[in-house]
C-alpha cells in the first residue's frame, strides 16, 4: 500500500490501494467462474457455452409459468455477450468475457448498462424515466399511511439533479449520469472517506497505528476484502 515506502499511506496510495483491490475482485470473479463456463476448455467462452450453462435446464424443459421470463433474460444476455464480445467471434475472452460479467466499468459497455436500466424502470415503454417510474423502482406504497421521508427526498432528487433539462423525465443521457456519473470517482470517493475517518492526526496521511485504530471502518469499506488483505498479508 505504501508504495513510495515512506511509513505512511497518502490519499493518492489509498485511492491507488482501493482500485487495486476492486481490479482483483474483479478478475478473481472472472477467474473463479471461467471452469464452469468454458465447458470444452478451449480457452474462450463461445456464447452457446454460456447459454447451455444458464439456461440448460430450462431450454430442456421450458417452464413459463415461473417468476422469471427466460427468454426474454436469454435474449437481453445475448445481446450484452454481442457487445462485450468487441471482435464479433461469439467467443468471450477473458477480457470480453470481464466486460460482460462487470460492464459497469468498461467504457463500451455504458449504453447497453443505461439500456437494461432503463428497460428494468421504464415501465410504460416510452423511452423515458419519469417520476412515477423513478420512485417506483425503490419504493411501492401500501396505499395507507404516510410516504417515509426518503422517498420525498428522491423526488426532489430527480427534479434538483436527475432530470436536467427540467421536461419531466430522464432520457438516456440524464440516465448515465445518474447511475454512472463520469464525475465520480469511487476508488477516490472512499478514499476520502477512509482518510477522514483514520487520520487522527490530521496531517493527511495515515500511519499503520492510525489504520489499526479505526480497523472495524476498513474492514466495513465496500471495498471488497481491503481489511482483510490488510490484516491477513500485512501489506502496509
Ligand atoms: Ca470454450
Ligand atoms: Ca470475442
Ligand atoms: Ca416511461
Ligand atoms: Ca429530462
């Protein structure tokens, strides 16, 4: 973690540390659910591998009277598989293969992200995130009883931020920036966050003693494992 070897973790080694950690969460994941996928071993996954390991059972025996519509989930698979595979084999790489599983941080991937998102919330089909639709994704009233308080916070949310242009509603624009705002950096975010709540001192910069100090918040980051890989391999 401390990269320039001077006894303390700056901000910037946090924020270096955090993306870290997240990149192998990341490939880990990719890592660990290769051998289920790549059924023949040959090194990619074609989309028929990951097709007949999702959805086998069911295109064996299709049942619709399930909660889930599978081949409407098959066919939106399909076509984010067709947009995480860059060179158009309908083999996954590793790397196409990462892309698919976790497109939220791959630059292609953004519009077919803002695409199911919006498909998820956009109940009526207009292309567009209104209000109702906003707040009916996070919260359904039992028609009695007042609306909690977050949820009148929400709305002012989508008028104040979400709907930038002030028409109503949230088109696909409005709708990245709601979920992957290009302003916000999360490694940095939560760097901050731990820098604030550690450094006793003040001084910007944190010793072991001052990390080991406010261990239960490391441990409670988001970031995956970050405590653990700190108690576990010393890594300071
Ligand atoms: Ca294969
Ligand atoms: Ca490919
Ligand atoms: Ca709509
Ligand atoms: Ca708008």
């Amino acid at each position: 973690m401390d990269r320039n070897q001077d006894g303390f973790i700056s901000e910037e080694e946090l924020k270096d540390w955090i993306k870290s950690v997240q990149k192998k969460h990341i490939s880990d994941s990719v890592e660990h659910q290769w051998k289920d996928f790549d059924l023949n071993g040959d090194g990619v996954i074609s989309w028929d591998e990951y097709k007949n390991v999702t959805y086998g059972s069911y295109l064996e025996d299709p049942q619709t009277d399930t909660e889930y519509n599978y081949d409407q989930m098959m066919l939106r698979d399909e076509r984010r598989f067709r947009v995480a595979d860059t060179n158009g084999d309908l083999m996954a790489d590793k790397q196409e293969f990462s892309a698919f599983l976790h497109p939220e941080d791959h630059q292609h991937m953004k519009d077919i992200v803002v695409q199911e998102t919006m498909e998820d919330i956009d109940k009526n089909g207009d292309g567009f995130i209104d209000l109702k639709e906003y707040i009916g994704d996070m919260y359904t009233s039992d028609g009695e009883g007042e609306e909690p308080e977050w949820v009148a916070t929400e709305r002012q949310q989508f008028s104040e931020f979400r709907d930038k242009n002030n028409d109503g509603k949230m088109d696909k624009e409005e709708t990245l920036d709601w979920i992957l705002p290009s302003d916000y950096d999360h490694a940095e975010a939560e760097a901050k966050h731990l820098m604030h709540e550690a450094d006793a001192n003040q001084d910007g910069k944190l010793t072991k003693k001052e990390i080991l100090n406010k261990y239960d918040t490391f441990v409670g980051s988001q970031v995956t494992n970050f405590g653990e890989a700190l108690l576990r391999h010393d890594e300071f």
